[in-house]
C-alpha cells in the first residue's frame, strides 16, 4: 500500500536517482548542476554585516586578552605558577572553563 498525502500539495522531498528535489509548488529544482550557492545574507545592509564582524572581533579580542593575561599571570608570578603546578584542581578548573 503506497502512502498518498492527503492535502493538494506535495511534500519535500529528494529523488537520489534523478538528481531532482520536488519542491512542492515552486517546482523541481535539479541538484546535479552545481550552480546553487547558498545565500548567506546578501539581502542584510551592508551596516548590519559590518557591525556582526564587529561584534564578533570584539569578542575574539576579549577572550584573547584575558587568556593571554591569565597566561602572563601564570608566567610572571612564581607563587602563581607553583599554585597551578601542585594544584591538580587548577587543571580540571581551566579545562572546564573553556567550555562555559
């Protein structure tokens, strides 16, 4: 028994043999051609996408500043450095940390 939907359209869905998408009203679409490109915000402002790259550079510059202070921290305090070389807890800390 083959499954027929019941509403007008047709659902999603990929033919492997053909190489086509039924794309339900908007027609096939043929995926062996290789000229689909996604679009990846071109229709945003040209300020909007500046200020996204912004965004996310300032937050890199943060977490590379405060992990290159840690370091230094680490590297110009001799009491610092002893902490973190016999504290097996210190480890486990800065591993975790990484992750939230």
């Amino acid at each position: 028994m083959e499954f027929k939907p019941t509403n007008k359209e047709q659902p999603d869905y990929l033919d492997l043999e053909n190489g086509t998408q039924n794309a339900g009203a908007s027609g096939d679409v043929n995926l062996l051609n290789n000229n689909w490109s996604p679009d990846l915000g071109s229709e945003l402002p040209p300020e909007v996408r500046a200020a996204f790259i912004k965004k996310i550079y300032c937050l890199l510059s943060v977490q590379l500043v405060i992990t290159w202070m840690m370091s230094y921290g680490c590297y110009a305090s001799h009491s610092a450095t002893q902490f973190v070389l016999h504290t097996p807890g210190a480890l486990v800390v800065a591993i975790l940390g990484t992750f939230l």
